[in-house]
C-alpha cells in the first residue's frame, strides 16, 4: 500500500479529531530500522513520542482505527487536562 507520511497524518487526525480539538500538533517520520512511524504528539511544552508499526498504518489507512494510538492518544489528551487544571 502506497501512502505518504502527510496522507497518514491527516488519516490520524481525520480518525481521532479530539487532537484537533485540544490543539494538539502531530509529526510522524518512518524509521526504516524499526519498520515503523515514530509518531510525536505535542503542546505546549508537552510531549509524547510513541510508535505506530507499519501494518497498523497501513489499516489507519484502510479506515480501521488503531486501538494502540487511541489509548497514546486519549492518556495524553488525558494528562494534559489534568495539568491544565491544577
């Protein structure tokens, strides 16, 4: 399955639009040694780098969401909003 690193990235956040909504920024690149995208949340001064493998991108592409980033995804959104309101 042929896609680019931008075709994925706006998969993710067609997927899971709460990152949208929180204003959360996303960078993904291939790490051809792990055969798999080095996915990089952040905001603010917050970060989270995780790790999406190939064949769960190519089924984010297929329309079928990955449950791994979900949870990466929606524990950041979590930490985030606990901290903005302390």
């Amino acid at each position: 399955m042929g896609y680019t690193n931008v075709d994925l990235k706006g998969k993710i956040m067609e997927m899971y639009p709460e990152i949208g909504k929180h204003g959360i920024s996303v960078g993904l690149d291939f790490s051809k040694e792990k055969n798999a995208y080095i996915v990089k949340f952040a905001k603010d001064k917050h970060e989270l780098t995780t790790h999406l493998e190939k064949k769960d991108a190519d089924e984010c592409m297929d329309g079928i969401k990955c449950v791994y980033l979900g949870v990466q995804i929606g524990q950041f959104i979590k930490n985030f909003e606990i901290i903005e309101n302390e």
